[in-house]
C-alpha cells in the first residue's frame, strides 16, 4: 500500500508540471489584457462550482506583486530592488510572496462554508542600513483587496528579525566582483596558460571569440549565523546564443568567499585548481612559483554536437518517431485552470510553484473526497 500510495503520488506530481506548465500559457494568454490580469474572479470547474482553493492558495498576480512591493517600498523607504548592501532593499527570489492561511481557517472555508481567509503577502527585507542582529526582516503585508492590489486600510507588520547573514542569495547583487577580479588579477597567468583568454575579469586578455567563462555563486554549507560564505564556480560557453549548454563546460577551478564586512574586504579562499586545493590564493602562487602545481589540460572547445540537445549535427534527418501504431488519444482527460486548479481524470488539485517550496500541490482530492491538503517537493 505504501508503494501504490508513492506511486500515485508521483503521477499526481507528473500530471501536474505538465499540466500547471500548459495552465501558464493559459494564463499569459489571459493576461494579455491588462484588466484580465488583475482580476482574481474566481473561476469555474466544468461542473459550475468555484475553484474554492484559488481563493487560498492561487499565487500572487503580477500586479499584486507590484503593488505590495511600492507599498513596502513606501512605507520603509527602501528599493524594491538591489541597490547597495548599505540600504534596504527587497531581498531574494521571493521576496514578496503568497503567505499561506492557517490550515484550521482553510479546511473550515473548504469544508463549512466559514468566512474565507483573508489573503495577505509575506515580504522579505535586507536591512544594511540596521545592526547586523536586524539585518533581514519578515514582514506581513495585507489585506489584497482582492482586485489586483491592496486594500485602502492596508498595513505592514514586522513578523520577525533575523540576523544579517540569513538574507537570502541575491542573483543581481555584483559586490563580489570586487574580490573577484582582484584574486584573478593575481593569478592571471596561471588562469589564461590552463583555461585560455576566456575570463572578462582579466580584460588585456579576455577574447571572446574563444569563449567566455563567468562566475555563479551559491550559498556555502560551511556558512554559519557567524560567518557567511559563498561557493563560487566558473561555466563556459562560446556562442552566448547557446548559453544554456555552459552548465555542460564547467571549470575544475573554484574557490570560496567569506562575506564579512563592506565587499572591499572580502577575500577568496579556500581555491580548488585542478583538483588541487590552497587555502589562499597566495598559498597558490607560491606553489606554482616552486613547481608544485599540476596544471590539467581545460580549454573548452566544442562543435555543438553532444552538448546540445536533438540530433547530431553531422546526422541526416530529424531523430526517430514513434511506430505510427502509438498514436495519441484526442480524448482530453484534463482540464487547468490559468490559477492552477487541475482536473485530470477522477482528481482535483491546485498545483502553484514558488522558490520556497518547489512544485506543491493544494487540495488533493480524489472523487472529492480530499486526500492530501498539501504536499510539495522543494528544489
């Protein structure tokens, strides 16, 4: 039974990528209009009743992401975005998102008809201007009027404080090319002999024309509330119209950085060249300088043959098909809704998908009888 149970519960998480991925394309096409797109008139099933568990679970719209973040903004007298590490600023890949009612609320909305939980936003704030012990906050943002905005009595709560180091990766935050650059300056002729001219860091030598390798950046397991850290690798690619294959190219050189202080500070450590592991980079360069390091053969090259999906480029035709006896069904057995109420045969679900959480699903039912109130499989 429990392997059935798994099983079932996959095909749920399988029916529901694909069809929450068609129900975005539904949605952008309904969104078009600006008026569509910040309506939350809750939809109907096929059957005429209301998709009750949009009204709980359905994500922010895009003009509610808006109008919390100016409203924050605002009242704080923050950025909405990164600026500086000085200010505060709207923080992370989610930094304003839907904040989930308590379940007793939502299964007495569902089940009893009681009064609908009101929907509110959760917003995360990096505050550099504030003492390190106040450096990210969690704010409450409500209530959404329900029409694309928020309410004229809106308000914002501070829900908790945390520690500096606790704010989440910033994706736009470029500080670290400070560092970055310096430590590479320092071990340019050691990086251009291994990798070749590929780095835009070390600009007397970057050619593009072979290529360019930058760096991406990840939170470090060895970061603590007392220390923050980030891993940072280097991908390649040659033609930045097939940048997504550079996660097929990456360098066997790394190395981390200790985020303590104004970036001017920061220092790389902890360098991983060839496999071979320094502390510093000028335990490095003192160990290239006497002979000691392996230098591996990593210039990048590639004719965009195996490093890219579909055919080989040398090959004729288009890959294999399918026998002509497999033929698909033209019965539809799923319904989506644009907010992310699902129908697939005997089952219901909502199926939203945000960084905290990964794919979830909402109010899994089968029959109509709920199975599962929330499940969900993070990153």
């Amino acid at each position: 039974r429990v392997a059935f149970r798994t099983a079932v519960l996959m095909a749920l998480l399988s029916a529901a990528i694909s069809s929450y991925a068609t129900s975005i394309v539904h949605k952008h096409v309904a969104t078009a209009d600006a008026s569509a797109m910040s309506s939350q008139t809750l939809l109907a099933l096929p059957d005429g009743r209301p998709l009750a568990a949009e009204a709980l679970f359905k994500e922010l719209s895009i003009s509610e992401v808006h109008a919390v973040s100016r409203f924050v903004a605002s009242r704080l007298g923050c950025d909405t975005a990164f600026v500086s590490l000085s200010r505060c600023f709207l923080t992370g890949a989610e930094a304003v998102a839907l904040k989930l009612p308590p379940k007793a609320a939502s299964l007495a909305y569902l089940d009893q008809a009681a009064r609908r939980p009101p929907r509110v936003a959760q917003v995360m704030v990096a505050h550099g201007e504030k003492p390190v012990s106040e450096g990210l906050a969690i704010y409450e943002v409500g209530q959404l009027d329900g029409k694309g905005g928020l309410a004229d009595d809106a308000t914002i709560t501070l829900v908790k404080s945390l520690h500096w180091n606790y704010r989440p990766l910033q994706m736009d935050d470029a500080s670290p090319d400070i560092a970055v650059t310096r430590a590479m300056e320092q071990m340019q002729d050691l990086l251009v002999s291994t990798f070749g001219p590929i780095f835009p860091y070390l600009k007397a030598s970057y050619t593009p024309a072979v290529g360019t390798s930058i760096y991406w950046q990840g939170a470090n397991v060895y970061s603590s509330l007392g220390r923050r850290s980030s891993r940072f690798w280097f991908n390649w690619f040659k033609d930045p119209n097939e940048f997504q294959l550079s996660w097929l190219h990456t360098l066997p050189f790394n190395f981390d950085m200790s985020h303590e202080g104004p970036p001017e500070s920061w220092r790389v450590v902890n360098v991983s060249f060839c496999g071979q592991r320094f502390l510093t980079v000028g335990d490095l360069l003192a160990a290239e300088a006497q002979g000691k390091v392996w230098r591996c053969k990593a210039k990048q090259r590639t004719s965009y043959a195996w490093d890219v999906p579909g055919p080989h480029p040398a090959s004729s035709g288009r890959l294999p098909t399918f026998p002509t006896s497999l033929t698909a069904s033209s019965q539809r057995t799923w319904s989506a809704s644009p907010g992310g109420s699902i129908r697939w045969g005997d089952w219901s679900l909502l199926a939203t998908l945000r960084p905290s959480s990964g794919l979830a699903l909402h109010d899994v039912r089968y029959r109509g009888d709920r199975i599962l109130y929330e499940l969900s499989m993070s990153d």
